[in-house]
C-alpha cells in the first residue's frame, strides 16, 4: 500500500491519526469532568461555562482557529506566557494542529459524556454511598463504569471531528507538510494544484475508510460494554 | 448501657411537616403508616440522604446528626445499612462483587471468608455469587441487597418496604430470612412497612406514623391492641398478636395446641415441633363475646378474660373492645347493640369466642 501512496501522504496520514487521538485522550480527562460539572454540579455560572464549551461547535471553524492565534500565538498573552514558562511552542505546531482540534472536538465529547451521566440512577450512587463509599468513589466505582458506553461514544465523535478538522487547525497552525498538514489540509492543497485530482481522491478514500472504521469499531465496543453494564 | 437508636426529628418538606421522635432497644423496629406518612423521609434522614432542619439521631452512643451540635456525618461515615424498596444493586459488577462492595472502602472492616458464607447461609444465596443482578428475580436480587447491606458491617439496618415490590410466593421466600437477622444477628433494624401481616410478623418494637408524626411507639403486641391506632387508616383490620409455645401436633385434625398468656389455643397447621414459638393474629372481627362459658359450639378456641376497654363505636354500629385475658390483649369487634344488651363495661367477667386463628410466624 506504501507504493499506492506517495511519502508525502502517507505522512499526511499519520499526522491526522496522531493529532486526532492525542486530542481525544488530552481532552477526555477535562471533558468528564466538565461533563460531571455540567451533569451534577449547582453553581452561579453553570449556563455560561454551558454556551462557552458549545461555542466552537456554532462558531465559524475559522473564528476559532483565528482567536487561538490571537490567544495562543507566540505574541499572544497565553502563548507568550507558555513559551516563556514552558517552552511549549504550539502555533505552526503539530502540538497546536492538536490543540485546535481538539476544542473543535471538545462540545461532541462533553455532550455525550454529560448525557450518559445523567443517565446514570442517582439511587445506585446513593445504596454506594450508604456502602461506605465516598462521594469521589461512587463516582470511580458506579458512575463512571456505567457511563462508559456515553464516554466512548464521545471519544469516537471527537476523533472523528478531529480528523476532519480543517478550518482552525490551518488557521491557527497552517498548512506545512509533515508538520501540520492533516488529511483535510493535505487534500485541500491536491485540489489547488492542477493535477491533483488523483491525489485529492486516494486520501479521501483513505478519510471515508478510517470514519467508517472508527464507527464501527466505536459500535462494537460500546454494544460490549452496555451489554456488560445492563449485566 | 446506651439506648440502640435514638431518633428525634423535624424537617418541612414542601407543605409537609415531619415531627417524628422514637426510640429501640434493639431488635426490629417496624415505622408503620400508610403511604405518605413520611416514613420514607424518616429513614432517609437516619441514614444521611436528607438533612433534616432539625435533628438527633444517635445509634450506638454514636451521635451521627447533632444539626444544635452542628454533627452531620454524611452517609458514607455512618455504617448503617440500607436495604432499599428496589434492591438497587450495581448491574455492572457480579453478585459476588456486589455483595463484598463495602470493603473496598473500609478495608479494616473488610468481612472474614467465614463472614461472608455466614450471610450467604443465612439468605440462602451461594449459588448466585458468579451471576449478574439483571439475571436474577425481584426475590433474589432483594436477599442479595440484603446480604450487601450486611456484608458492610452496619451499626444499623434500614429496610424501606423490602417487599413491596414482591408478588406473595416471593414475600414469603424472604421473610423467614428477616426474621433470621432479627433474632441471630445483633444488629438494631428500622423496617418500613405499610402490610399489618409484616409488621405483626416482625416487630419488636413499632412506631405508627401518620401524616408526619409518630402518633405511638412501644413493643409490638401492646402498639397493636390498642384501640385508638386500631382505627388508624393503615391498620383498619384491627386485630392482636399472640405469641406462644407449641404444646402438641393432633395429625389426624391437623391442629396444634398452642400455650400462649391469653391460654390454650389450637390452631390449623402443618405438624410443628414441640417448644417451637409461634406468633398468631387474631383479628377483631373474628371475635365474639359471651356472658357466660358457651356450651355446644362449633369454634374451639374460647378464651375467659375481663373487658378492658370499650372503644367510639364506628359511626356505623361497631364498636372494638380490649378484652385482657391472663394479661394478653385481644380485641373484639362487635355491635354497639350488642355491647348495650350484654350490659359490656370495663371489669365485667367475659369469654371471647374466636372463629379463627391465622399463623403469622412459624
């Protein structure tokens, strides 16, 4: 298959796959815990925190690809702030191609994920607590192994946003090959040069292939799972 | 030594007032009340799922909500079990995990092997162990609930309607289970009920609750007899509780003789082993009264006492009497006509005729 692609692409492809998944497990620990805040949690603000994780998902991709430029390019106050404490660089990074999908991804994972632990039957974490667990460990024991079907469905719906993310990722890091050009980057560069076509085509059956592996994948497991969670 | 179980309450819920205030020695205590009388909120608030406005409740000597004191200890700290009206347990994890879950969280408390089949002896639920709750029937899933709660090492067991949600084959599956914990275990129990069979079966202590509030608390026999709760809503199957000792098996009638205080009774029934204790209920329209001994009667048992009490009549012709035979209550419904004719007063010299006797307990 290595001659079918040229080096190129197949770097392009490797690139979207280690952006999308360390996007989805950088932003899985955050997205519970917002999604429990959001799902369980009574505080002043709940409604705005609420709109704020919603807001890349009604943005225009490239509003939010151009305030993280503002915000985290290296004259921006977090940027800034990053490379002088941290040396952490992101723009024009494949570390912010990562950044940037991943708060694309961020609304699908806390969605799902809040969703399933509303779900959850609060008397089950109740009887825990009545067992002698605390409230931290109700939610290790009960609430989160119940919840597991809705958090990998947000895991699958946000890798999936993040290997198609196209318009924040090339504004906030462009488009440089082997650096932060992902799939959509890279076919949308095929189809701004003549001759391109046949290049466009290969890497978008390779996007149609991977979705589809990711969905089904994503179904078989989570039909495990509930499977073993309805007992 | 300190009492088991205090509990002094009062918390507003909506339009709802619950004044509650009782007390057990251990033993089984059943909150007895129709449908929205607050037991709920009641073992809710002992067991740490509502904080009340105002309250004490104490099990042990341990104070486990002091709200003078500011003492609220949250439910995970209080030991006590909770056996709830669905079993509640965790459909992710096994039988075998479910009932040893309170040791992931109180290692030190963690129960011996030779603990954990005591209590799978004791519901009868070794076979289950490797199963999944969501394979199991309402009868089982409660026992294991049961055993869970147990298996936590509790200070105190609440059990709210356990077998509420049970069909009868499955109610009488798990009540001799009940009745094991109550007398093999020294382990203080709240059961809620609204079922008069359950809580004749069980109780050692009872407290009725109505609209909120406690009307009366005291040992289960007495509570049961007496003629002001007798009209309560929940109980309007009046009736008494004897409690006795078996003298003999007749096989061929199939009755047992039985030695209770009011005295000797016979009762239909399997053949039972002699000593073995029984508890019957007499209900108060099954007893008749004469003026002198009957001769000639198809009823067998005829017991002698003296009026105690003569209860309101019913608004429609009926009214219940406390009759004290050799210190045992028992009531009696009859007319009011009868009482005028019979000349019936407190201290007069009387034998109640009772028609029927069912068994509550083996």
């Amino acid at each position: 298959m290595s001659g079918w692609l040229s080096p190129d692409e197949w770097v392009a492809v490797r690139l979207s796959l280690l952006v999308a998944s360390t996007a989805m497990l950088v932003s899985l620990p955050f997205g519970i815990a917002i999604a429990w805040l959001l799902a369980r949690g009574r505080f002043w603000g709940k409604s705005l925190l609420d709109a704020a994780v919603h807001l890349p998902l009604i943005l225009p991709p490239v509003v939010t690809g151009y305030l993280l430029l503002l915000s985290f390019g290296r004259k921006g106050p977090i940027g800034a702030w990053l490379e002088a404490w941290f040396g952490v660089v992101l723009s024009f990074r494949w570390t912010g191609a990562v950044l940037a999908s991943a708060i694309m991804g961020f609304p699908l994972l806390v969605r799902a994920i809040r969703l399933s632990i509303e779900a959850v039957d609060r008397k089950l974490e109740d009887a825990a607590g009545t067992l002698g667990a605390g409230p931290f460990q109700v939610f290790l024991v009960v609430t989160l192994p119940l919840c597991l079907p809705g958090i990998l469905a947000g895991m699958i719906l946000c890798f999936a946003k993040a290997m198609g993310e196209f318009g924040a990722t090339i504004t906030f890091v462009s488009n440089i090959p082997g650096e932060t050009q992902t799939l959509p980057s890279a076919i949308y560069t095929f189809t701004q040069v003549p001759g391109g076509e046949a290049g466009a085509m290969r890497l978008t059956l390779i996007s149609i292939a991977l979705s589809v592996t990711a969905l089904f994948a994503s179904e078989a497991l989570a039909r495990r799972v509930s499977r073993r969670v309805a007992g | 030594m300190n009492p088991a179980l205090q509990v002094d309450v009062r918390h507003r819920l909506g339009g709802f007032a619950l004044q509650a205030q009782f007390g057990s020695d251990g033993g089984l205590t059943a909150l007895f009340g129709p449908s929205g009388s607050g037991k709920t909120s009641l073992v809710n608030i002992i067991g740490g799922l509502i904080r009340p406005e105002h309250g004490r409740v104490v099990v042990d000597g341990q104070v486990l909500l002091d709200t003078q004191a500011g003492i609220d200890l949250p439910s995970h700290r209080r030991r006590i079990g909770y056996v709830f009206q669905e079993a509640r347990l965790f459909p992710h994890l096994t039988v075998r995990q479910n009932l040893l879950f309170g040791r992931w969280f109180a290692p030190r408390l963690a129960p011996a092997t030779t603990e954990l089949d005591a209590v799978l002896e004791l519901l009868g639920i070794g076979h289950l162990l490797a199963r999944r709750p969501a394979g199991l029937s309402g009868g089982e899933k409660q026992r294991v609930a049961i055993g869970r709660a147990l298996l936590a090492k509790p200070r105190l067991l609440l059990m709210d309607e356990p077998l509420a949600s049970l069909d009868e084959a499955r109610k009488a599956e798990i009540l001799p289970h009940i009745e094991r914990l109550r007398d093999e275990l020294h382990i203080p129990i709240i059961y809620v009920s609204h079922a008069v069979a359950e809580v004749a079966r069980l109780a050692t202590t009872l407290a009725v609750m109505e609209q909120g509030r406690v009307v009366v608390a005291g040992p289960g026999a007495e509570v049961m007899t007496r003629l002001d709760i007798a009209g309560l809503s929940g109980l309007r199957e009046a009736g008494s509780v004897l409690e006795g000792e078996v003298l003999a098996h007749d096989p061929h009638y199939g009755l047992t003789t039985l030695r209770s205080r009011a005295g000797l009774l016979q009762v239909p029934g399997p053949p039972r082993s002699q000593g073995a204790r029984l508890r019957v209920r007499i209900l108060a329209r099954d007893v008749m009264l004469s003026l002198g001994r009957p001769q000639g009667l198809s009823a067998l048992n005829i017991l002698a006492g003296t009026v105690a009490e003569i209860g309101e009549g019913d608004g429609r012709g009926a009214v219940t009497l406390r009759i004290d035979c050799g210190g045992a209550p028992l009531l009696s419904r009859v007319t009011a006509k009868s009482v005028a004719e019979l000349g019936l007063v407190p201290g007069l010299g009387i034998h109640a005729i009772v028609k029927s006797v069912s068994v509550e307990a083996p």
